[in-house]
C-alpha cells in the first residue's frame, strides 16, 4: 500500500508498530527534536493508531525540551543537546509529562550545517524508556553522506525500531 505523503518503508515500520503494541494494550510516547514530528506522522498514517500514540513532544530548540519535557539546562550546557545524555532526559521526561508506557526520545544534526568534529552532520542519537523501570537504552547513530532528508528519515526508521515490543 503506497501512501502519497510519506516513504513506503516508513508507513510499512509505523504498521508494525501500531500493529504490535495494540497487541499489547502498550501506548508510546515521543520526544522529537531532528525528525521534526515525523514519526508521530508516520504513526497517525496508520488506522487505530490512536490506541497506541499517546502525545508526541517536537522539543526542536533547547528551550522547548526544558520547558515542555523538563530536560535540565545544565544536561544541555554541559553534553549539548544532541548527546546521550539529553536524550536520557527527554525520554524520561517524554514518561512524566505524557501517560505512554515506552518513550522514545531522538536528537541529531540533520544538516546540511551544524555539525562540529565530536558531532558531524549525521550525527543521531536516541533514547527509549519503559514505564517503571530504571534502565534507558541509549544508542548513537552517525548517517554519513546523507542529505537533510535522508538523516530524518533513518532517524526515524530506528525510532520506530525502538518501539517495537
């Protein structure tokens, strides 16, 4: 089944996942920072999937992510915000503030600019957290010789991944 306004791979993976945790009667949350709310789109693509997306956070600049999920200014000063330690704290902020039993949080250099020798363009990182327990599995992700477009859309391919049961 095509859909006419996102990739094929990435409404096929949000079927999955939609698919999957309404299996399990388990609800997500998301922390968005480069992919700009497009897995929360490619989740709302799927029928029935309010069962399952309870709140999406675009916590694009830094001071969304403080206010709207809590990320304390000192994580973002001293790891910066594309780092695994904010994305640790968006995720878990992702649980406090929405009512989604898995949150996944992404933040990353998209490009074509921002990039730094620690952090180059491409740069991804991701955090997934489950209600009630302490342990946040974090990963980092470098997409090279991608453009803008193309960081998004893998960013978002592995966030979904991180959904699935």
């Amino acid at each position: 089944m095509s859909s006419a306004l996102l990739p094929d791979e990435l409404v096929a993976l949000a079927r999955r996942v939609v698919e999957e945790n309404r299996a399990l009667g388990r609800t997500v949350t998301l922390a968005e920072s480069c992919t700009g709310g497009l897995v929360a789109a490619a989740l709302t693509e799927i029928p029935g999937s309010s069962a399952v997306l309870d709140r999406a956070f675009v916590t694009y600049s830094n001071a969304a992510k403080q206010q709207s999920i809590g990320v304390s200014a000192d994580i973002i000063e001293t790891f910066g915000a594309v780092s695994i330690a904010s994305v640790w704290a968006m995720a878990q902020g992702a649980l406090k503030h929405g009512s989604g039993d898995v949150a996944v949080a992404i933040s990353g250099v998209a490009g074509p600019d921002g990039g730094s020798p620690t952090k180059p363009v491409g740069t991804v990182v991701f955090a997934r957290a489950l209600r009630g327990e302490e342990s946040v599995h974090a990963e980092e992700r470098l997409f090279e010789g991608l453009d803008r477009s193309g960081v998004r859309l893998q960013a978002a391919l592995v966030a979904l991944e991180l959904l699935l049961p």
